[in-house]
C-alpha cells in the first residue's frame, strides 16, 4: 500500500467503522451498521469511499511464527546516491515487509520476515548488500514481538 502524504479528514462515524473492522475484518456491513447507527448499504458506502481514498484496507494480518517464518529483523541501511531508488528496489526482495526513509544514522529501514538464521543471513549478506548503492546494514533481530496495533487514528 503506498503512503499518501495529504490527510483525509474523517467524521466520527467513520471512525467508528474503521474501529469495528480493527476488531474483526470479517464483521458485516449490517452488523457494523447496527453499531454505529446507519443501513448496509450506508456503511458499504462509506467502506468504499475510505477505500478509494487509501485511509482504508480490509486484509488479513497472519502471524509470522504460526507459518513458519521463525526469524524476523529490522535492519538500518547506509546507502550513497538515491536513497528512494535503492528503497524501491529493497522494496521488490519478497522477504521485506516493510521499508521506511528515515532520517538519522540509517537511510533505510527495512524489516525483514524470514523462515530461519541462515535464510536472514542470505538476504543481509548477498541480497541487500549486493544492491548498487548499499554502504553497509545493521540488523535488529526480534527476539519478542511486544506490541504490534493497527488502530491509529481511531482511539
């Protein structure tokens, strides 16, 4: 999903919604509209239009450890040249979950969900490091997910 970068301004029915989905994706519109006081075909509508103007995405968040992927990392990368070129690019390795331009001592972060050790270390020292442009990476290994949400700017 690519980041718009103007706000939308949404009304408090519409964060209820979103609020409803944040608690079970698979709610009905008729179940959701009973909640917040409006008909299916209202609340369809309003889903839609949060939709259409990327505030809203109805997917299926998985756990990493309960399908195998026993190894997940965060890593800072240094880059020389376009950082945005070399984020996109980082962004095509199907292990990357999520890439980030940031300020600070790193260009890069990527976080990285990967089935084992030796499979991270292929994607840090062959993959990443083997882009054009990359100056070094540091890796963050997770040792225990403590707190993961959804849930922004509804609570």
């Amino acid at each position: 999903m690519a980041i718009k970068s103007r706000p939308v301004n949404i009304d408090e029915i519409s964060k209820q919604i979103i609020s409803e989905l944040q608690v079970d994706g698979r709610k009905s519109y008729t179940d959701i509209g009973k909640s917040v006081g409006l008909s299916e075909a209202a609340v369809r509508q309003r889903i839609q239009r949060l939709t259409d103007q990327g505030v809203l995405q109805v997917v299926a968040v998985t756990d990493p450890l309960q399908l195998g992927f026993a190894r997940q990392a965060m890593i800072g990368v240094r880059v020389s040249g376009n950082a945005i070129t070399i984020a996109e690019q980082l962004g095509k390795i199907p292990q990357v979950t999520y890439v980030v331009l940031v300020a600070g001592d790193f260009d890069i972060l990527l976080e990285v969900v990967c089935q084992n050790d030796d499979e991270l270390m292929r994607i840090i020292h062959e993959t990443i490091r083997g882009y054009e442009g990359v100056l070094s990476t540091e890796s963050f290994v997770y040792l225990k997910l403590a707190k993961q949400q959804y849930n922004w700017g509804t609570r």
